[in-house]
C-alpha cells in the first residue's frame, strides 16, 4: 500500500461516464443535439396524434353542421392526448404514498444532501421536496423517483425515471444518490435514466403535484 | 481531516477519517473504501473546485469523499 505521497499521482478520469451507463450500452449518449432531436420526434409524433383529430373534426362540421358535436369531441381528443403525455412526464414528481407533506419535513434531517446544497436551493428543497441544480444541459429539477430537465430559456422540458437501487433509503439520501451521480456526470444521468415525455414546460406544469410546481417556477426562472 | 462518508440507510455515515501527514489512518481508510467498493458502493470525490470525479482508489488529497449506490432508469 504506497503512503499519500505516492498517491498524489492517482489519476482522477475527469469527463468519465458513470459506471451506470455499461448497463444501458445501446442508448445513445443524451447530450445537447440528442435532446433536441427528442424534442423534435415528440412534437412530430404528437402532430401524427393529434391532427387527424382535426382534419376529422373539421370534416364532419363541413359536411354536415349538425355534427358540430361530434367534431367537438374530435377536438377534445386532440386535446386530451398531449395532456396524457405531460401526465406521464409529471408523475416522475409525485410524490411517494406517505411521505411528508410540505412542512413537516425537518430541517435537520436531511443527512448528506444538506451538506451538498447552498441556501437558495436548500430552501427550494424544504418547500418543495425536490432539488433544483444547474447543468450544462440545462436547470434540473431532481425528486426520488425522477428528474426534469428544463432546457435553457426555460420553455421547454424533458422528463426522466431515475431512481437510485436501494428503495429502504429514505428520501432526502435518495436525492443525494441521484445528486451526486448528475455532479458527476450530467450526460451519462441522462442516459441512465429512461426518458419519459419532452414537450412544453406549460404543459407539463399544469400536471405536476402543486407542491412541486414551485420547485419547476425555480428551475424556469434559473434557465432564462 | 478528510472523511470517507457512506450514504445509507441511517442517512450518512463517516467511515474513516485520515490527514495527509498520518499515512496509517489513510491506509485504514483506503481499506475501509475498498471494502466498500466491493459491497457494490461507488466512490465520488469532491475536488477543491467543487467538481464531483468517481475514484476507483481512496485519493489522498481531497477532503470529502463520499460512497453511493449505483442508479437505474425507474
């Protein structure tokens, strides 16, 4: 065993991927051209969802106005699509069955994770229950279960599953698990993690717990 | 001091602690992470300009370095 002089010299591997991405070997790595070209895909595919809808709904109230009824419910399915998608994006927020509501969770009983935030997102963190922490993709917004990514200007937002593999942790120590694999490298997160809806930020608010949304207004504000 | 800190279960627990001028307390708790890393821990050093690196080896000299669980897409 060398004494610490000798280990002066060992390496650090700066720009390393996580360990965790051998395990996901056939993603493509989720940087900033492959998340714009999801949000490319999800709006094509949301076009393909939903605009026959329209054309359908437009059809039938030109053919024959007493179908204005019928063409509204073509619209209201157009409508509800895209709503399902943010659905599904949001829920990587929810809050866990039991956990404490805001406010009651203690301030001294954060363990690590208190240690690795600074007072603004710490205070986020007390109201919210989520972490907010700038990257090079963009403002994340990181729960126990998932992550946000609101991407720079603020409107648009990805939405990934991502959980540490020790669900007896509690939930702030779940935080910092996931915490500290983003500091150390925010592209191979992204690629751990499964992406579950890219799309509006506006969208996506309107589905998400209330006491999450102050924590995704942070995030926005963060990225203009 | 340096600490070599786990985050489980009970929240965070310091595991060893070693100074740069004490070669047998790093070389305690160069073992000690090794251990670890053989449970299935991973080791994340914090560098002194705030970064996060993963280390396969205890370095000496950083401050704070912390084990944790490995993620996966939920």
């Amino acid at each position: 065993m060398p004494g610490t002089e000798q280990l002066e010299q060992v390496p650090f591997d700066p720009g390393a991927r996580l360990p965790e991405v051998a395990d996901v070997w056939w993603r493509t790595p989720v940087d900033t051209d492959r998340l714009a070209h999801i949000e490319w895909l999800s709006a094509a595919f949301t076009s393909v969802y939903v605009a026959p809808f329209f054309i359908l709904g437009a059809l039938l109230v030109t053919l024959e106005p007493l179908l204005a009824a019928v063409s509204l419910l073509c619209l209201v399915h157009a409508w509800v699509i895209p709503e399902l998608f943010a659905y599904r994006g949001a829920r990587v927020l929810a809050f866990e069955p039991g956990s404490a509501p805001r406010g009651v969770r203690g301030p001294g009983n954060k363990g690590l994770l208190a240690d690795l935030l600074d007072r603004r997102p710490a205070a986020i963190e007390e109201a919210t229950g989520a972490v907010v922490e700038r990257g090079r993709l963009g403002v994340w917004v990181l729960a126990e279960n998932g992550a946000l990514l609101v991407r720079p200007g603020g409107r648009r937002v990805h939405a990934f599953c991502v959980a540490v593999k020790d669900p007896g942790l509690r939930r702030c120590d779940r935080i910092a698990h996931l915490l500290l694999a983003l500091r150390q490298d925010e592209t191979g997160f992204a690629t751990v993690a499964n992406h579950a809806f890219a799309g509006a930020t506006w969208r996506l608010r309107r589905r998400l717990p209330p006491g999450r949304r102050a924590a995704l207004k942070a995030a926005v504000s963060l990225s203009r | 001091m340096a600490r070599l800190v786990r985050l489980d279960r009970s929240g965070n627990t310091e595991l060893a602690a070693w100074s740069e001028g004490d070669p047998a307390s790093f070389q305690e708790a160069a073992a000690v992470f090794r251990e670890q890393l053989a449970g299935g821990y991973m080791g994340v050093a914090k560098l002194p300009d705030d970064t996060y690196e993963q280390v396969k080896e205890l370095p000496a000299h950083v401050d704070l370095v912390m084990l944790r669980r490995p993620i996966a897409g939920g």
